[in-house]
C-alpha cells in the first residue's frame, strides 16, 4: 500500500511539473502540389538561340555553388568575396546568434532561481529607546545576515514551454533570413558581374559604330567634293557620329555604378576593390536548367520557411496569451543565517528559513488580458494568411522565371538574325552609296538599324546569364547544399516539432 502511495504522489509530483500545453499547436501547413508552374506545359528546351540551348530538367537538385555553372573564374571568385566579406551578412549572422541565445535564456525558466546575498547594518539606539537615562550614551551594534533564496513557478498550463517555442520559431526565422540573404547577395553579385559585362560589350560595339561612321563621314565628305553629297549629307553624317558618341557617355556611367555595386557587394570600397573587367565571352551558359518538383518548393525556398516560422511563433504566443489568464503556482524559500558577529555565520541557533507556496491568478484586468489573447489570435491569421501569400508569390516567381527562360533562345535568335540581316544592309548600303547607286538617306537608315540591332544581341546574351541566375535563386538557391552559413546548435530543428 504504501508503495502505491508513493508511486502516485510521484505521478502527481510528475503531472504537476509537466502540465499541458494550453493553446494551439503548429502544424506545418501543407503544401501545394500543382501539376507544374506555368500556364502551359514547358519546352523541352529553351530555343535554338546563340551555340547552345538549355535543357529544362525537372527534379534536378540545385547546385550550393550555382554560379560556378558559369564557370568563370572571375564570377566565382567574386562570389565567393561576397559571400565572406559583406557586412551585411555579418549583421544577420550576428542576429541569428542573438536570436539564439534569446530562446536559450527562454529556457532557463525550466529550472529553479537561485540567488544569494549578504547584508551588514550599522545601528545605533538612542539610550531613551533602551530604557535608560539621556546622560548616558547611545548604544551602536551590528547587524549581519546572509541567505540563498529559492524560487520555482511551476509551468502548469506550459506558458514558459510557449515562450521557448516561440522563441526557436523566432530563430527559424532568423536562420531563414540569413539564408535568404546569402542567397540574394550571391544573386546580385552574380547579376552585377553580368550587368557590367554587358555595359562593356555595348560600350565596345558602340565604340566600333563610332570608328565605322568616322570612315563613313571621310567619304561622304569626299562625295562631297565630287559632287556627290550634298552640305547636308555632310551635315546629317556628323550629326550621327555626334549621337554615337553621345551615347557612349551614359554606358561609361552605368558601367562605373555597376562595378561600385560589385565593391559594395564585396565588401570594399571602390577605391581599393580591384574589380577584374569581365566579358560575356568568359561566361558559359549552364546547358541545364533544374526544375525543382512543386510540391518541394515550399522547403526550398528561405522567404517560405521564414514566413513559416513567422506562423509558428504566432501561434505559440497564442498559448502564452491563454496561459497568462490562469492561475500561476509558485514555491519560494530561503535559508540564511543571522549571527550577532560575523564569526557566528551557520553557527547553531542563528539559522533562519522561510517557505512561501503562492498561488496567484488574474481576477479584474479590465479585459486587458482577454483582448491580449484575442490580439494573439488575430496576429495568428494573419500570419496564416501571409504565408500563403508568401507561397503563392513563390510560385509566382518560378513562373515568372521559367516562362522568361523559355523564350530567351528564341529571343537571341531572333537578335542574331536582325544583327547579321543588318550588318549585310549596311554593307550593301555602303558600297551602293560609293559606288553613287543609293542615296545617303538609305545608308542612314542602314546605320541605324545596325546600332540598334547590335546592342539589342548584347542585352539579349545577357539576358540568358540573368535568368538563369533567377531561376536558380527562385528555386532557392541551393542553401541547403552548401555549409557557407553557420549551423544552427544541435537539437535546433527537432525542438521546432510540434
């Protein structure tokens, strides 16, 4: 019998300790799983534009390092300068430890309090206090005390174990952003790399423009002198290599901002960066394109997870929202010792103890603590409803990405038709207008067509490069291939179970 006894007070001892866990618990929302992610099915591949196309393939994983599928030196290297030197990664690193630390020191409310202190009081009484006449003088004494104080509230309806796990849902969060950020750092470096070397391939294509109209006004000039030209065939050609050349002036301009972009991004200012110059000719397009599966997207990308600990950490603090109207037990106690002298410290009879079991609820609050709960509830739903609108921009981007990439091929070769149809016009122009069969008027419109045709394939080669790199930074980045961020401590991920 008295083995039962014991059994039961120690279940109850258990049940007091552990308690429930008032509040919803967090499911992970299910994820969507549509057949694919654009309207109509995609190619096979991307076009037959430039010397390769790319291949759509569906379930591939994506590659941690991804931009050194360009395989470019340079690129990569940059990348990876990014990646260590960015402050701003440094900043989001910094919060993730002090998010963290913050669900650590949560968790300290498991355990009891225990503090300590010590007091000495100088006293003196007055000889009217003691009894005894005003001729004599006051008595002056000590008093010492010394006690370690205990204290423990029990976590009954588990309003300290919502607290913990809101505060590792906050530091999902904070991994997730770091990841985003690393992601985008390493997108935008890749971008500014191809951006720069577009800017330089259409400042060079301009610059080989200019020298060709510099000969074309030599010999109109001379037409001119021969009496084939007229003053305003003279006029009109120097106005157009004027306009070339004008248009140089902005491209120098971008091309410097973009390579101050590449120093910021590395970490450096752009005194002491050292950009590498770098063409589109060193970049190789990646032959395939990774299609991640739908139904995995919602794992993959950090925005989605990060909304998804937003939603989880919502819905833990509405059980810190309950917990907070119930009552709280708490066991406090304290043992000390109280001498006379400071050499009697926990000499027998100079202890002192004190046990106090309190047990406190909420009684009037003026409804503060109910609209407290309901406030929870309503931030809850809206962070229900904020991941599925992060979800669904998710998906969005993808589309966005692959419908962009489907046509890019066709989009270059149809650029690289218009370029070689106008290169042979101007040509024929030319020689035509030398030989006095075409009017200056046709070379004009001939030159024209062929500037624009020119930085028309430049941007559309470097369109290629650009959303390439948004597809693999829509399907995520590959984060969780790569070991460039800091893991979170051990048991991080499992104690975000519900």
């Amino acid at each position: 019998m008295c083995e039962t006894r014991r059994a039961l007070l120690a279940g109850c001892a258990v049940l007091a300790l552990a308690g429930c866990e008032v509040g919803p618990d967090f499911h992970r929302p299910a994820a969507p799983n549509p057949p694919g992610y654009t309207a109509t099915p995609l190619p096979a591949h991307t076009g037959a534009g430039g010397a390769q196309a790319q291949s759509f393939v569906p379930g591939q994983d994506v590659a941690g390092q991804w931009w050194g599928l360009f395989r470019s030196p340079r690129l990569t290297a940059l990348v990876a300068e990014a990646l260590r030197q960015n402050p701003s990664l440094e900043a989001a690193q910094q919060t993730l430890h002090q998010a963290q630390e913050t669900r650590l020191a949560q968790e300290g409310g498991f355990l009891p309090q225990i503090s300590g202190q010590a007091n000495r009081t100088r006293e003196e009484i007055s000889s009217g206090q003691a009894g005894l006449p005003t001729s004599f003088p006051g008595e002056t004494y000590s008093i010492y005390d010394a006690q370690v104080n205990v204290s423990y509230t029990f976590d009954i309806w588990g309003q300290n174990r919502r607290n913990v796990e809101a505060d590792a849902a906050q530091a999902a969060y904070q991994q997730f952003q770091l990841e985003g950020a690393t992601n985008m750092l390493a997108a935008n470096t890749a971008d500014a790399v191809i951006n720069a070397a577009s800017l330089a391939g259409q400042i060079d294509a301009e610059e080989k423009l200019v020298a060709a109209e510099r000969q074309l006004l030599t010999t109109v000039k001379r037409q001119f002198e021969l009496g084939g030209a007229t003053g305003t065939d003279v006029a009109t050609q120097e106005a157009q290599l004027a306009n070339t050349e004008a248009l140089v002036v902005p491209l120098r301009t971008q091309l410097a901002q973009a390579r101050d972009q590449l120093s910021a991004y590395i970490g450096r200012v752009p005194s002491e960066a050292d950009i590498p110059a770098i063409t589109l000719d060193e970049l190789t397009l990646p032959g395939e394109l990774p299609v991640t599966l739908p139904a995995k997207l919602v794992e993959q990308r950090p925005d989605i997870r990060a909304s998804e600990a937003q939603l989880h950490q919502a819905t833990a603090q509405v059980g810190v929202a309950i917990a907070n109207r119930l009552p709280q037990l708490t066991l406090q106690g304290n043992i000390g010792s109280a001498p006379a002298t400071v050499g009697k410290f926990f000499t027998p009879g100079q202890g002192t103890f004190e046990i106090l079991n309190q047990l406190a609820t909420p009684i009037f609050e003026g409804g503060t603590l109910l609209h407290q709960q309901r406030a929870a509830v309503a931030a809850m739903k809206a962070a229900v409803a904020s991941y599925q609108n992060t979800v669904i921009t998710g998906f969005q981007n993808v589309a966005d990405v692959l419908s962009a990439l489907s046509l890019d091929g066709i989009a270059l070769a149809a650029n690289e038709d218009a370029e070689r149809a106008a290169a042979r016009s101007l040509s024929l122009a030319q020689l035509q207008y030398q030989a006095g069969g075409a009017a200056y008027l046709t070379v004009l419109t001939s030159q024209t067509q062929y500037q624009n045709a020119v930085i028309g394939l430049v941007r559309a080669r470097a369109a290629r490069f650009t959303d390439t790199v948004a597809l693999y930074t829509a399907l995520g980045g590959g984060w969780w291939n790569r070991h460039d961020v800091a893991p979170p401590p051990e048991g991080f991920w499992e104690s975000l179970k519900p």
